[in-house]
C-alpha cells in the first residue's frame, strides 16, 4: 500500500497518453464512422517527426526549453500531413464503399507507414534515443513525478480544454456536431463537410503528435512499431469511454491507464496468481476490462454520442 499513490500517478500519466490517441480515433468515428486504424502508425510517425526536428533541424545543443516547441510543431505538422493525406487519398474515394473496404484500407494504410519509416528512417530498425528535458524529478510526498510525466499531464488538460471550447464556441465546432449527427442535412444546410472532415482528422493527428512526443519524453525512446501496440489501446479506450463521445475517450484513457498499472503491479502479490503479474501482461488485462465494460455496458462508461447511420 506504501506504492499506491505512485501507482495511481503512473496511471495517470498513462492513461493520458492514451486518452490524447483515443480522441483521434473517436472524433473520427463520430463523424464519418470510420475506424481509422492507421492512427496508431500517425501517433509513431509524429514521434519521428519530433526527433527529426531536434536532430536535423535545430543547431547542435539546442536547450530543450527552446528545442521541444519546435518539436511539438514539427512532430504536429507531419502527423497532421499524413492524417489528412490518408484522408484525403485513402478514405475519401471509398467513403460510399461498404464499411469493410475502408476499414482493410487504414490496416495497409497502417503497415505501410510502419514498414515506410522502418526501411527509410535512418536507424530505425533500433530504438532511437529521444531528447530528455533537464529538469527533475519532482518529489510530491510518496510520489515521484518525472520529466515527461510533467509533459503529458500539463499537456493533455490543455489539449481537451482547447478542444472542448473550439467544439462548444467556434462555428466549426459546431459544424462538426451537426456533421456527427446528420452529415446530409449538414450540407443542406450549407456545411462543407469535407472540410469538416479533414478538421477532425488533422486535430487527431495533432493530438497523436503530442502524445508521441510524451511517450518519447517518459521512455527516452521511440520505435518505428511502437504505433501499433499504443494505438490498439487507445482504440480501447476510445470504445471503453464510448466511441463517438470525445470526452469519453479521455476518461477511457485514465480509466485504461489505471486499471493496467494496478493489475501489473499488484497481481503479484496475489497468492497463485504471480504468473499473471508484470508488464507482459499489461495488454491483456487492458482487454479483460474491456470485455467486462462491454458486457455490461455495451455503449461505454460514458455513452456512446453518436447514433449508428444506415
């Protein structure tokens, strides 16, 4: 029990990275219904972005309070590029196609990004070290609170506020409320909605951006298949939140997040269970509160905003 607030912090901090993913998926899910599994692979790619920046772009020695800015619009900026690319050239032309075209499209979407940066990133097929900010770590009590988990939880409250009041107060966002709830009738009434569309997908992207660059800050390193494990989860947590409701996947992911650090951390000490203890089995306990949820609340813990379109 000794443990248990720094557990809780570790949860935190996780479970806001995977909330700042799950956005993407979900916001994208609520307007056009479309399981965008190539996310994960957009959240990696703006870790390389991030690092290319520090690397190629910014003067040798570079302090890192001048140094992440320029990673955060870096990494941003190619996540948003190839969001919107894969929307543009991948999903629009199959946007009347029966769901199952699009979604085998964001799988070879996804494994072609993977193998793209693995074969034409210099060194990546080894974990690239990434920058660390040379502060820390804090001390709150019992707890210890690192670098990059100051990043992520500075981050990811500012990053939904923002969202949240563009969503609520700007004529976009509410472009994209009606987009969500009736895409025809949105464009009877004058409403571009590719143009919304292409927003979602580029505020996805960003978000993913940010988390990328948390990840690389609390790791100390990024990969070219980190995408696929970190997206799978977020998608979870998007569903466990309720998919379509983006303030859900946010609370998916802190709920995700905890849940996963406590069993790992905690099962071991379960008599007979110290088998099914350790990170190795983080990823299935994720799934096993997610098969709980659904079974008895299928439309998330939140609840799910958009209603199924014939």
């Amino acid at each position: 029990m000794n443990t248990l607030p720094q557990q809780l912090a570790n949860g935190l901090f996780l479970g806001s990275m995977y909330g700042l993913i799950a956005i993407g998926y979900t916001m994208v899910y609520g307007i056009v219904q479309l399981i965008n599994f190539a996310h994960g692979e957009i959240f990696m790619t703006g870790g390389f972005g991030a690092l290319t920046v520090y690397l190629y772009v910014l003067p040798d020695g570079t302090s890192m309070w001048i140094a992440l800015p320029a990673m955060l619009i870096g990494g941003g900026l190619v996540a948003v590029l190839i969001a919107v690319g894969a929307e543009r050239f991948a999903y629009r032309p199959l946007r009347g196609a029966p769901r199952l075209a699009p979604l085998i499209t964001a799988i070879g979407l996804s494994l072609a990004l993977q193998q793209a940066v693995f074969n034409w990133y210099p060194n990546a097929k080894t974990d690239r070290k990434f920058p660390q900010l040379d502060f820390g770590p804090w001390h709150l009590g019992s707890i210890s609170v690192q670098s990059g988990s100051v990043f992520v939880i500075i981050a990811a409250p500012l990053c939904m506020a923002a969202l949240a009041l563009f969503v609520r107060m700007s004529r976009t966002g509410r472009a994209m409320q009606a987009t969500a709830q009736d895409p025809d009738t949105a464009q009877l009434m004058g409403i571009d909605t590719n143009k919304i569309i292409v927003i979602a997908f580029a505020i996805g992207g960003f978000f993913a951006a940010v988390a990328a660059i948390a990840y690389g800050l609390r790791y100390g390193t990024i990969q070219y298949n980190m995408g696929f494990q970190m997206g799978l989860k977020a998608f979870t947590a998007a569903v466990l939140g309720g998919i379509g409701n983006i303030y859900g996947a946010m609370i998916g992911g802190l709920v995700l997040g905890l849940a996963e650090t406590m069993a790992t951390s905690y099962i071991d000490g379960i008599p007979g269970m110290q088998q099914l203890g350790g990170g190795g089995w983080s990823s299935v306990w994720a799934f096993v509160l997610l098969i709980l949820v659904l079974l008895f609340r299928p439309q998330g813990l939140v609840g799910e905003r958009v209603a199924d379109r014939a």
